[in-house]
C-alpha cells in the first residue's frame, strides 16, 4: 500500500495551542510524520490536496447506544424514567439483521459528522448473543466506523429497580411488570466469556468491553460478578452513574449510601471504569471516582433533553478526573452530532458561574471530544490526536466555507461554529471512508431503503408493547416526579434548591 500524504493543509492537534501548517504523512493505518512546510515527502506517496482544509483528529464519541437509533425521534417530553419505561418498545423484537442496521445507520450519521469512533453500550433482548453482538459490530465495520462494543447487563428491570415503584402501579399493569424477570447473572457471563475468548473481529477496530447498565438494575452479586468478569478478561466497563435526581434517591434508599459509593464497594471503580452522566454526584463522590483513576462520560445534550440535569464538569476536571464526550442514544440526543456536543458542553458550562475562569474553553471541550473520549476506550495511545503514531483517523473540514470566512481561530470556530457541514473527507486507519457527500464503503441509497422498510414493520409490530408502556407511563411519571421532589443535599437542576 502506497503511503499517503495530506499536502499543505492547517493542522489542528488537540494538545497544540492553535492550527499549524503541515503535511500529514500516512503509511498503513498509522501517522508517520508530520512535515513541516516544503519539507520533502517519498516520492511514490499519493497526494492528497489539504491546502484549503483545516484537519483534525476523528472525533470519538464516548458514550452511544446503536440500538436505539431507530428510535429517532420516538418522544418530545421524556425523562430518563419514561424513556426507560418506553424501552419495551423502542428496543424489542429485533432481529439480528435490525441489529446490523441500527449500527451502520448510527455510524454513518457519525461519520458524516466527522466522528470515527464510538463506545457503543449495546443492549440486546433478552441477553447478549454472539450473533446479536457480530451484526453490531458488522453494521459498524462495514460503514467504517471503529468500535467498542460494549453490551449492557442487568438482571432487575427498570420497574423493580426504583423502589416502591412496583408497589405504586395498579393491577393488572403490576402484575405483567411482576412478571418480566431479567436472566439471572451465571449464564450471562459464562456465555458472554465464551464470545470474548472467541470474538472474531479486529481488537484494534472493534474491541469489546461489558456495561453493567445503571447500579439499581443490578443484584450486588451481579455489579460483584461483572467486577470479576472484568479484571479476568481485562475488559473497559462503562455504566450510567447518577445521571437522574431518581437514581441518586433511590440509592439512597437502597443503599444507604450514594450510587458512587456501592459501586466502589462492589469492586467496579478502578481506572477501567466509565461513570456515564455522572450528574447527580457529590463532591465526596467526585474525590472518590478520582481517588480510585475512574473516568466519566460527559453527554450534556442528553442531559439537557431529559431534564436530569447539569454535571459539574469543571469540578470533575479539578478533581483530577479524566473526561471524555458523547452524544448519548439518538432517541434521547436525536442527533449523534459530536459537534453538537462540543458546542453544549461548552456553553452550559457557562451558566453554572459568573467566574469565567470556571467555564470550560474551547481547548478543554475539544481535548474531551478526542484525548478525553479514547482514554475511556482504553486507547488514548494510538486515537484522539495528529500526532507519528497515532491512528490517521482523520476528519477534513473545508476552509471555504461559510463557517471558517474568515479564519479568525481554528479551534474556537471547531467547537462554536462547526456542525458538521464543513467536512469534506473523513480517514479511518488511513481509509478514505466519506468524501464530498458520499460514503465510500457501503451504498447509501440501499442502506436508506432497508432502514425505512424496516423501522416501519418494526413500528407495526411493537404496536401492543407500546399501548403497554404508554398505559405505564402515567403511573411512572407521577410515582418518579414525586420521588424527584425528595430533599438531597445538593442540587443540579436550574431553578430549585438543595434540600
């Protein structure tokens, strides 16, 4: 394979203070040099035009859901409580073909948006399956998107893992919840091992990881077992940690203590661990996360839509925790826009203090967005920079348009300005994957018309299961908001007050 050169282009490093002119040199998959203006290139390298591109590292979205991207626009006024009430439908019944694409859809709109890897917490129904868990990261690879794969784990369902919700619905809605059990823990992950000990696929293009999804919808035997499955198979776990005042409450309750404090005691924290959201944390919890290395996922969007809530993000960075971005699940964040995200983590920061010394910059959100998000896959030493020896994951935006005229500062209009209309090319390992509107490793057209065939036979046949959860949701609403109003020692919602 003939290395490759990006000629002449502006290149923006997430570690360097502003855009450098360079050429880029690729051989393989890797970057190799970064070579400074008229320095000379080998001669057989193939030459690619940057002179009126801006290049940066291939943004890395640090915490997603596949599964629901046909889910895409499916609510207007959820919480996180109704939105997992709503998962008997906007995620059942798939098959592995539904599966498939439900990830090449996501990865395309990712990677049009300039993003070239994921960390996708999979949730498959009932348990994770080798075949379930090959179509995902099929409909990833085959768009060109790299992966990691991580499936979501619980043996609670969502109605017994609020407390005293079960209690609160009536019958005959109670007793059809009593009767949806989860599959108990021991044959989960023994077959789950036997996946990880036999997955086929490239570990550096597609690795796999576990995502025991939220504490309260798993046993403590279950958080202890996927601890142990963990550090056995040297495995990255992600799991949602405080993201709503509900689960911050209801920890309380079960646990007598905060979320943060049983998971460390179930063996989970360690520097492999993700806390997605991380929202409804106190101060102690954020010392204890950075204390034991753990990392957090930071999904200001999602936040947002849902209403769980502001993470303090700047606390976090001051308490040495590392912090990545994402876009969170298309059903809650509607768009897997990591530019998107850029912008809101920025900006939200901005009304938490008046001391503009405590807002994130623009460095900040974009060094999350790239360093951030591949040190919680676990690969902060090949992805999220330009740099001899990273990956040349590579996103190409167009200096001509509107969104760079004129070119006052590349990083600040990257993160305040971009919204994914400017890139012109998009690299994975070196592979052209997307170019001027067309992706280059799967037809678009057919992918269009077998999404669009299969989200309606999926809509006609989820039909009763979604009269269910629209029966429930009422009783959910009304027992989760209540339960929200409870006093807590801290507060992250605008407009109201601790205690």
């Amino acid at each position: 394979m003939r290395p490759r050169l990006i000629e002449h282009a502006l290149v923006l490093d997430p570690l360097a203070t502003e855009a450098r002119p360079a050429s880029i040199l690729i051989e393989g998959d890797t970057i190799r040099a970064l070579l400074a203006p008229n320095e000379p290139a080998p001669p057989d390298a193939e030459r690619i035009d940057g002179s009126r591109r801006l290049v940066i590292p291939g943004l890395i979205n640090g915490h997603t859901h596949s599964h629901l991207t046909l889910a895409k626009g499916v609510q207007d006024r959820w919480t996180l409580e109704l939105h997992l009430n709503g998962g008997l439908w906007t995620n059942g019944e798939r098959s592995a073909q539904h599966k498939r694409l439900a990830a090449m859809l996501g990865a395309a709109e990712m990677i049009r948006k300039g993003c070239t890897s994921c960390y996708d917490l999979f949730m498959e129904i009932p348990v994770p399956s080798r075949e379930g868990l090959a179509a995902v990261a099929e409909g990833h690879l085959a768009a060109g998107m790299r992966v990691l794969l991580a499936p979501m784990l619980a043996d609670l369902t969502f109605w017994q893992a609020i407390p005293g919700l079960m209690e609160a619905l009536p019958e005959p809605l109670r007793a059809r919840a009593r009767a949806m059990t989860a599959t108990p823990c021991e044959r989960v992950l023994a077959d789950l091992a036997a996946i990880v000990r036999d997955w086929p696929f490239d570990r550096d293009r597609a690795p796999i990881g576990i995502a025991p999804t939220i504490p309260l919808h798993c046993t403590d035997e279950y958080l202890q077992a996927c601890a142990r499955f963990a550090r056995e198979h040297g495995l990255q776990v992600h799991m949602h940690l405080g993201e709503s005042k509900v689960q911050a409450v209801s920890g309380y309750t079960r646990y007598g203590a905060s979320l943060a404090r049983h998971v460390d005691r179930m063996g989970l924290l360690t520097p492999d661990f993700t806390a997605a959201h991380a929202v409804w944390l106190d101060d102690d919890d954020l010392r204890l996360l950075a204390m034991r290395g753990a990392k957090v996922a930071h999904n200001p969007a999602s936040n947002l839509r849902l209403g769980s809530g502001v993470a303090r993000v700047r606390e976090m960075r001051d308490a040495g925790i590392r912090i990545g971005l994402g876009t969170d699940a298309a059903s809650c964040s509607d768009s897997l826009n990591m530019f998107e995200s850029l912008r809101h983590a920025a900006i939200l920061s901005h009304a938490l203090s008046p001391d503009v010394d405590q807002w994130l910059g623009a460095g900040d959100v974009f060094r999350m967005a790239t360093i951030g998000s591949a040190e919680l896959m676990g690969m902060a030493d090949r992805l999220g920079r330009i740099a001899p020896g990273y990956k040349a994951d590579l996103v190409l935006l167009d200096l001509g348009h509107v969104n760079y005229l004129p070119l006052n500062d590349a990083l600040r209009q990257v993160v305040y300005v971009e919204d994914a209309t400017a890139v012109r090319e998009v690299m994975v390992g070196g592979e052209t994957v997307y170019r001027d509107g067309r992706h280059l490793t799967f037809d678009y057209d057919t992918l269009h018309a077998e999404v669009t065939a299969a989200a309606q036979a999926l809509r006609e046949g989820a039909e009763e299961r979604r009269a269910f959860a629209e029966a429930m949701a009422p009783h959910v609403k009304a027992f989760c908001t209540c339960l929200a109003r409870e006093p807590l020692h801290f507060e992250r919602l605008a407009g109201a007050s601790a205690g």
